[in-house]
C-alpha cells in the first residue's frame, strides 16, 4: 500500500471521514496529511490509540489549540477513553504551568461537551493532603531517587523546590488513576520534547528505560512528535539519545 492509500485509511479512521483539500492551500495540506497519516504513522509498532495520546500531549504543551481540538475529537473516535484523554491533559500542567494546562482543558471541555460527555468526569485522584508526598516519593524515588533534592539542597528554598516535584509532579499526578506510571512517562518525553528541554530530557529517557520503555519505543515516540514540533527538535532529541548510548559504551 502506498502512502496516499495509507493516509487516506488513516485519516478515515481517526477524523470519521474522507480528507479533502484546503481551498485556499491544497498543495501544503496534501504534503501535510501524507506525511503525518501517511509516512510517520508507519513508523515504529505504537498503535493509534498512543499515536493520538502523543500527539494531543504535544499539542497541549504547544498550545496548538484549533488542532487540539481535532485531535481530541479522533481520540474519541477510536475509543480512547474521556478519562485518558483528561489525564493526559493534566499530566501536561507540571512541566507548561497551569494557565496553559487550563486553556487544553477548555478545549477538551468543548469537544467533551459536542458529543454528549457529561461534565465534570469521575474524580481519579488518590491522594489527599496527608499521603501526598508519601505516595508521589514511592514512585520517584525508584526512578530518579533523590538528585533532584540534593541538587538544589544549597539554595534558597531548594528544599521547598525538591518538596514541590514530589508533592505536585510525582503526588497530585502520577498517582492519579487513568493512565499507568509507565504511559505517563512516555508522555513526559514528549512534553519535555515540545518544550525543547534537553536538559531533563536526558533524566527522563533514562527513567523510561527504567520502567521498560525500550529504545525502539522511545524512538517510535520521538518520530510521532517530529512532524508537530518540527526536526530540529527531533534532532535534538534523538542527540541525546545518542549521548547516552555512547556514554554506556565508554
């Protein structure tokens, strides 16, 4: 099958129906969908259901908003979950700030409301005001132990920093039900991608390959995002990956 025929399925089974050209540019939309649905989606073995999880994390953390609304709309199409797709709407907000997280939010509520979702969704929270940096350091601390606190331990305040990505990142987050800890990471990746910060980025390609994430799907993950965040950033990304691949043959 060639990649007309592959965008043309694709795109049918994620928006509901036949693409059609651009009126006022045609020529850049075919180039467009026949490298996203077309090339890209052959890439790597992730199913669309975390091809569209990927995509609208990146689309939130780059506050593409009228193409977060489409994506959102395919999530549902495909039987993606209003919970996952909230979930990974919210994962977004430690890493882009609140006000950001807010306006995906408003999106997801629009598109929630259109078809028939009633507002708000079932609470997945689990901790509460007493367990929250108990549970958020049971599951950082395995991953990333405690660099972070020891980091920043000198500074002023660097003890309310490490507290507030344990509390806020690892507590009022990762433990929240919807999504497991090990698709969550995954997700970190490519908001991290988005945002173009390298520096964590290294931390986290190794925390996903920690928790099972291997190389291929990384890479996989990587590709998804590229025609979203354009190739320098994928570059950069796959850099890093390569930094860290050489590091271990050393």
């Amino acid at each position: 099958m060639d990649r007309t025929k592959i965008c043309d399925k694709q795109f049918k089974e994620l928006f509901g129906s036949t693409r059609t050209p651009l009126p006022t540019d045609p020529e850049f939309m075919d180039i467009l969908q026949k490298f996203i649905f077309g090339e890209v989606s052959t890439i790597g073995t992730l199913d669309n259901r975390m091809r569209e999880l990927i995509t609208i994390t990146v689309l939130s953390s780059m506050q593409t908003l009228p193409q977060l609304k489409s994506h959102i709309g395919a999530c549902l199409n495909i039987g993606i979950s209003p919970i996952e797709i909230r979930e990974v709407i919210y994962q977004c907000a430690p890493f882009i700030g609140f006000p950001k997280t807010l306006n995906s939010i408003s999106i997801m509520n629009d598109v929630f409301t259109a078809n028939g979702i009633k507002l708000p969704l079932e609470s997945t929270g689990t901790v509460d005001e007493k367990n929250r940096y108990k549970l958020g350091f049971a599951i950082q601390n395995p991953i990333y132990g405690d660099e972070i606190k020891q980091k920043y331990k000198d500074l002023p305040y660097g003890d309310d920093l490490s507290r507030f990505l344990t509390e806020l990142g690892f507590g009022d987050f990762y433990t929240r039900k919807g999504l497991d800890v090990k698709t969550r990471e995954l997700l970190v990746l490519c908001i991290l991608i988005s945002i173009d910060q390298v520096g964590p980025l290294k931390s986290h390609i190794l925390g996903n390959l920690k928790l099972g994430n291997d190389l291929n799907t990384i890479c996989a993950v990587i590709m998804q995002c590229l025609p979203y965040v354009g190739i320098p950033k994928a570059f950069a990304a796959f850099n890093t990956i390569l930094d860290i691949i050489n590091k271990k043959k050393k």
